[in-house]
C-alpha cells in the first residue's frame, strides 16, 4: 500500500529565506505527485501537478521536483513570504489498480516570520 | 465562476441522526471524491465516483453513504453507524482518472454534540 512521508512536520523560518519541503513515497508505481497549498479551515488549493514522466514543474517562485527511483519529491520556495505561510501538503495518484483518488502526506506546517 | 461548492460550512449532529453534506461542481468533471480530514492528518478517501450513477468506496467508506445521480451533484451522508464522524469533509473533482490534478471545495465542517 502507497505510504506518503512529508519532512519536517513543521517549520518556521525568516522572510525572504529559501527553503525546500519533502515528500517521500514507498511506492514508484505512479501517474502523478500533486503539491497543494492549505489555509486554517479551508480546502485545498493545487500548486503544482508533476506527471509521472517529468522532472520538475515550475510556477512563479515555486519549483517541483519528482524522482520516481528514489521515491521523493522535493518543493523548493524561493525569497519565501508572510503570505506563504500554510500547511502543504504532497498527494500521489497511484497507477497500480485499486481505488482511485489520491494518498496524501500529512503536511508540512510552514510559518514565515516577518 | 466556475467551481466546487460544499454546503453547509459547519454540520452539528447529535449522536444517532443522519446528515447529508453537499457538494456541487459546474466544471464538467466526470469524477468526483469525498476525503475526510482529521486534525493533523493527511486526507483519507471516503468514496469516489467516476461516472453518473457509479460510484466506489474508498479506504475508509464504513458509516457513510453516497450517491451520483447527477454530473454536477455527489452528496455524501454520514450515517449513525460512523463511530466517530466528528472531522473536515472535503469534495474534490477531476475530468477524468489519470494525469489530471484535483479540484478541491472548501470543505464542510461536522461536529458531533
């Protein structure tokens, strides 16, 4: 059964600072990996989607990583700000039968100190 | 605007009654999924539905309940056998299985008194 692993659990760091989130998975068998963005009390808003046979998706200061082999994927956000802080959150999409939807991370919860 | 809508925001129930949580979608995606969120969890599928008037269970589908008779509609109950239900509800949607990312509502709060 896919298992989902995100590290740290949490993290606060200083405005402007880079930094990287990850997400590990036991299983390669995949169609995607999908980062969302969660706000306290909200639904889940989706940052990036990397399908199964790309490396890296980028949008704005936000770049994905995906390496099927090693069964990770790494969320890297660049001059970080007040307005990222969140829960985020990795879900893949399995490809070896079974139930559709996604098997998710339990996130990690980001604070960016102004 | 084109979207997924839940409804209501916050759900009380006391213990042994019914409720139906809804949830709408006008952006003409066959599939669409109950998750439930407990507090610092990741979320767990409940049901998914990749057709009208079809529909799957998930890894946690005990003490709730289903239906899509409608492309736009796919209401979930939470029944008394679901020992505990008190958690986030969240209905997603998609275009079809594969390598298309999900849409999230945003999500009904239940609380049982």
């Amino acid at each position: 059964k896919q298992e989902v692993t995100q590290i740290p659990a949490a993290l606060s760091v200083p405005e402007g600072e880079n930094l990287v989130l990850n997400c590990s998975f036991t299983d390669s068998a995949i169609y995607n990996l999908q980062w969302f963005r969660q706000d306290p009390g909200k639904g889940l808003t989706s940052l990036l989607l990397i399908q199964s046979s790309q490396r890296e998706q980028t949008s704005g200061r936000l770049n994905a990583s995906l390496d099927k082999s090693s069964g990770r994927s790494t969320l890297y956000i660049a001059a970080s700000q007040p307005g990222d802080s969140a829960t985020y959150l990795c879900a893949i999409e399995h490809s070896g039968g079974g139930a559709d939807g996604l098997t998710f991370g339990k996130g990690t919860h980001l604070i960016i100190q102004p | 605007d084109g979207g997924i809508t839940q409804s209501p925001k916050y759900l009380f129930r006391k213990e042994g009654q019914n409720v139906t949580l809804s949830c709408e979608q006008n952006l003409n995606h066959d599939a669409m999924y109950w998750y439930r969120q407990d507090p610092g969890q990741g979320l767990r599928l409940i049901y998914y539905s990749q057709i009208v008037n079809d529909f799957q269970k998930g890894d946690i589908a005990e003490g709730y309940s289903v239906s899509r008779e409608k492309k736009e509609s796919f209401p979930l109950t939470v029944t008394s056998a679901q020992k505990n239900p008190t958690a986030f509800y969240l209905c997603a949607s998609r275009p079809r299985r594969g390598y298309n990312e999900q849409f999230f509502g945003p999500g009904t709060r239940l609380t049982v008194l």
